[in-house]
C-alpha cells in the first residue's frame, strides 16, 4: 500500500520511504528476528507434519481418485464465487462505515464483525434459522419461489460468504480510512460527480486494500467448514467442499485426509502466489 | 491433562502410605495400596452416551465417594484415534465394535472389551410429519428432503446395512459428519427424514420429533463394547466403572435412554 500512494503523492511519502531504506540498511534487531522466527516456525512446523505423514507412494494413485478432484473443483468455485458476492456487497459497505458520518457507525462497525466471533457452526445454526426451509425468510423462498438454499451450492456460496465477508470489509475499511482524502475533494472541485469520483478516485486509490481483502476473504472461504456442513450439509459434488472431505476422510482413512489437505493447501499457496504477483504490486509480495 | 492433579495425589498418598516410590511397576504397587474405586479416572465415551453416562456417573459417585468420573464424549473414530495417539484415559466406551478394535489392534486395550448395549436405527421426522413418511421406502424418494449420516461414521455404515437389508436405494440430500447433526437437520425442519438411533430420538424433545421404527426384517443392530485400557492411569477404579455400567443398576438407566441391554 505504501509503494502505490508514494508513487501517488511526489514528495511527502517519498522522504518516508527513503528513511525506512535507511533503517533497513542498519539491519533488524535481534528483539524482533527472534519472536519473528519464532512465529514463522509456529505457522510452518505443522503444515511440515503434514508433509512427513504423507504417504508418498500412493499419492498419485489418491489424487487421481474423482471424488477428490470433484471436491476440490467445487471448493474452488464455490470459494470464488463467495468471494465475489463479498466484493460487490462488502466494498460499499466498507464504504459506508468509513465515510458516513451517521451516529451509530461504531456499532454497525461492531455488528460487521459477529461472524468473526461466532463459532462458525454457530453461525452455520444462525443462517439455517433465517435461510432454511422454516427459516425466517426462507420460508418465504420456499413458498413463493419453490427454492431453497441448504443442500444446494448456492446454500455453500452462502455460508462462505457470510463467515468470510468481514475479512474483506475490515481491510478495505481500513485502507478507505487511511487513503488521503484530499485527491477525492480535489476531484470534487474539479467538477467530478460523486460515482465518478468512486470509480476513478477512490477505487484506485484502496485497491492494494481491496485486493489484500479479497485473497483473504477467498482463503478463509476456501478453508471454510463449520457453517457450510451445519447449513449446506454435505453431498459429494452438490456441496461437500475440501474441508469437509477432509473431516470426514479423517474418520477411516487418516492418509487420505492428509493428501486432501495438502492438495487444498498446495492449490491454494499457487492460486495466492499468481494473485499476489498480478494484483498486487510487486514490492508488497 | 484434566486428571494430572489427581495423580500427583495418588502418588502422593502412595509415599505416605510408606512405599519408596522407586518410579517403576507404579501401577502395579498402587493398585495393591488404593481402595477399589477411588480418584480421578477418565472415561472416553461415544457422543450417544452422554445423557446414559452422564446418569450413571453421579450414581457412581454416590457409590463410590472417592472416585471422580471425567468424560470425554466425542465420535467414537475420533476418540479411538485420540487413544491410539496416547490420549490419557482409563475407560473406552465404543460406539463402534470396529473402531474398538483399532484400539485392541493397537494393544491399548487392558483386556478383552465386553458389548454392554444395543443400538438399533430409527426413522425421525419432525413433529407432525409434515411429508407423510411411513417406512424406509420414503427414504428412497428423490422430491423428499433425507439427511443420513455419512457412510464413514459408525451410523452410516449401519444405515447403508439397513438399506442393502431392505433392497432400498437412499437418496439422501447431506450426508452428516455424526448421528446429532442429522437429528439437528429434522429437528429444524430442514429435511423431511432422517435415520439416527433410538436413543437419539429418546433424548430428543418430544415436542420437536418423531420416531418412526424400522421392521424387524431389516433392523440392524449396532452393538457397544467397553473396555479399560491398557496405559490406564486408575485402572482399578477404571475397572470398577465397567462393572457398574456392566451392573443391573447401570442396565436399567441405559434402558431409560432406549438402549437394549439384553446383549452378550
């Protein structure tokens, strides 16, 4: 985010950039590399676990299996597709809570993180009581439309999306409240109407923000377990994604469960690599 | 971990009972010093006990004062995987003759494990059976709403038993990861049936399910062994536990939840 508004604005954040070049030659103090490697090995070592206990010489032969590729095809669509229901309601939500100026923001603020709180399966619970087939509105989609959402795919999209969303909308909100709102007001005076300045001000000017938002609303959707099984159930290429694959691999074939996870792993840190490289500039990766 | 502090003081009024405790056999000196059921023991329990156990544990510490029961209830998969990976506890209480006897494969069970109830399957639907279920034949009926449980978890291989008795194809719409999340699934309505246990449906409120039973012809039963295991920390008062459960008190609370016990 750093390098975009520097390349932005011509003098201010220049100098900020060439003073933390100057710290960074003078090295890191050993106060900071020490929990830092500390951290890293705590995030690393289990997923190595993982690789140990592979069974390597079946792999191939498990991976080939259809059900696998099935899972794996419709964690990623259905990861992609919460993802971008996220974006379209997400941003200009994020937009609201920076730039609104009603009283009571702090709390819609508050109520933008509850699926962050609430136990996913809990919130799988939470949506069944609203969406499903006796459900506050559900009941409603049912009868007027014939159509309900558990067991369906879309029910998938839905509970992804809705344990993912505020991932996108605190990070967005946050690069919204930190941009320079001088450009927006200067496009304003320059006779720019209020969705014109959106598009080709603000939106430029948060991308790293949304995009930042965007691959972390997608992994959290495609690691996603305990509100998709509780409100989309779980039936092979209907709604069974990775993790709940996994889960169930678990209970009578532990390897098979580990050469899921490290397929979902693997496609993920691939699809994440690409993203970063394309989306987001070169320096932030 | 829960049981440590109860171990420091075994070990403790072992020493005071003037044993040099040398470290080594300290099972094997213990049991002979302790009174038959005392201390903590850790049961580890299929998710379907717990109402039964969780009756039969405070009349077995009104037997047994000195004894203190912790349980672990969870699927029985993944309590045998947690006993095979050296999870501390005394008693294994399995939903599953199959997941039992990974843990007999493993040598961690303390003896031969003994069936102690029967479970049996039963149709639930939600109160009222809003979509006219009648037997096993609806379950096969694509435009119902049908959540079984996932052939991987003991309940589903004992469904999949049933169906094949039956000569019915199912056509479930989820797959659940255990026999709760099912009931959970027709308790809200979300589906027009599903297949749990007896025992499920006996604990479940009256109010919110039906049950409906299968027809002796196809009924499969699915049996629970229970042993002590073999790294028990309080195997005596483990021991003591089975007994009870083994015990014609310990029958008739089992009986109250919708078990059979007229089995072994």
């Amino acid at each position: 985010m750093t390098t975009t508004q520097a390349r932005a604005t011509p003098a201010r954040p220049q100098a900020r950039s060439r003073r933390s070049r100057a710290r960074r030659a003078g090295g890191l103090p050993a106060v900071l590399v020490l929990p830092a490697l500390a951290g890293l090995a705590f995030l690393i070592v289990p997923l190595a676990g993982l690789i140990v206990a592979a069974p390597w010489p079946t792999l191939l032969e498990r991976l080939a299996d259809p059900a696998v590729l099935g899972a794996l095809r419709l964690s990623l669509v259905a990861a992609s597709a919460a993802t971008v229901v996220c974006l379209v309601c997400g941003v200009p939500l994020a937009w609201v809570l920076a730039r609104s100026e009603l009283p009571g923001m702090r709390v819609v603020r508050a109520l933008v993180t509850v699926p962050l709180v609430l136990p996913p399966v809990v919130g799988g619970v939470a949506l069944l009581l609203v969406l499903g087939r006796n459900g506050l509105i559900g009941q409603y989609l049912e009868a007027w439309f014939g159509f309900s959402l558990p067991f369906t795919t879309a029910g998938v999209i839905v509970a992804e999306a809705f344990v993912a969303m505020p991932f996108l909308v605190i990070s967005v909100d946050g690069a919204l409240r930190g941009a320079d709102r001088r450009y927006e007001e200067a496009a304003a005076t320059l006779g720019a109407s209020r969705w014109l300045t959106f598009r080709r001000v603000t939106l430029p000017l948060v991308a790293p923000g949304i995009a930042a938002g965007a691959v972390l609303c997608w992994a959290r959707a495609l690691g996603e377990f305990g509100a998709t099984i509780t409100f989309a159930g779980n039936f092979p290429g209907e709604t069974q994604t990775m993790p709940l694959a996994v889960y169930l691999a678990l209970q009578t074939d532990p390897d098979a469960a580990i050469v899921l996870s490290l397929v979902l792993f693997a496609v993920s840190v691939m699809v994440l690599a690409s993203l970063r490289d394309k989306w987001i500039s070169p320096n932030a990766a | 971990m829960r049981r440590r502090p109860g171990r420091l003081l075994g070990a403790g009024s072992v020493l005071l009972l003037g044993l040099a405790g040398c470290g080594d056999g300290g099972a094997g000196t213990q049991r002979e010093w302790q009174s038959s059921a005392s201390g903590d023991i850790t049961v580890f329990a299929a998710a379907s006990l717990t109402e039964a156990f969780k009756e039969i544990e405070q009349a077995f510490e009104e037997a047994n004062p000195g004894a203190d029961l912790q349980f672990n209830f969870a699927g029985s998969s993944t309590l045998s995987r947690q006993i095979n990976q050296g999870a501390p506890a005394d008693v294994f209480a399995s939903a599953s003759p199959k997941q039992m006897q990974k843990v007999v494969d493993a040598d961690n069970a303390g003896g031969d494990p003994t069936v102690f109830v029967a479970n049996k399957l039963q149709i639930v639907v939600p109160e009222g059976n809003p979509a006219n279920v009648t037997g096993l034949a609806d379950l096969g009926k694509q435009e119902l709403d049908i959540a079984l449980c996932a052939e991987e978890v003991p309940c589903g291989d004992l469904s999949q038993t049933v169906f094949e008795a039956a000569g019915i194809t199912p056509s479930p719409d989820t797959l659940e990861q255990d026999v709760k999340a099912v009931l959970t699934k027709v308790t809200l309505g979300e589906t027009d049936a599903g297949l749990v246990y007896r025992t499920d449906v006996a604990a479940a409120d009256e109010a919110e399910v039906d049950g409906i039973d299968l027809p002796a012809a196809v009924e499969a039963v699915n049996e629970y062994p229970i042993v002590t295991l073999a790294e028990a920390p309080n195997a005596e008062t483990g021991q003591a536990f089975v007994d009870y459960v083994l015990s014609d008190e310990g029958k008739a609370v089992l009986e109250d939840y919708g078990f059979g016990t007229d089995v072994g």
